[in-house]
C-alpha cells in the first residue's frame, strides 16, 4: 500500500458489501482488477484496512 503501515489483506472476504469491488481505489483496467492504492492487481473479492466505500 502506499502508506506507511502495512495493511491487514484478506483474500475471499466476507463481507461483500467491503469488498475491494465496492471501494473508491477499485479499477477494471481490461480484464484486470486494479487497486490504486496498492498499485497492483487485486482479486474483487478482497478486502484491506484502507477500504473506502463507493457507496
């Protein structure tokens, strides 16, 4: 992440409405799911501590 704590990343989280589909730094970028805040690929189901709801 670009913070300065690492964050807490759960893979198959179960909370769908706090899933990585459902933050601000959440991207489809083609066929890839995109984080902005990690600068990585990241799986739609997932979740870490710097979520931020769309909605």
């Amino acid at each position: 992440m670009a913070h300065e704590i690492e964050a807490d990343f759960v893979y198959d989280y179960y909370n769908e409405d706090q899933q990585c589909k459902n933050c601000t730094s959440f991207e489809k970028r083609g066929d890839q799911n995109f984080c902005t805040e990690a600068n990585s690929e990241v799986p739609e189901n997932a979740h870490c501590d710097f979520f931020q709801s769309k909605y």
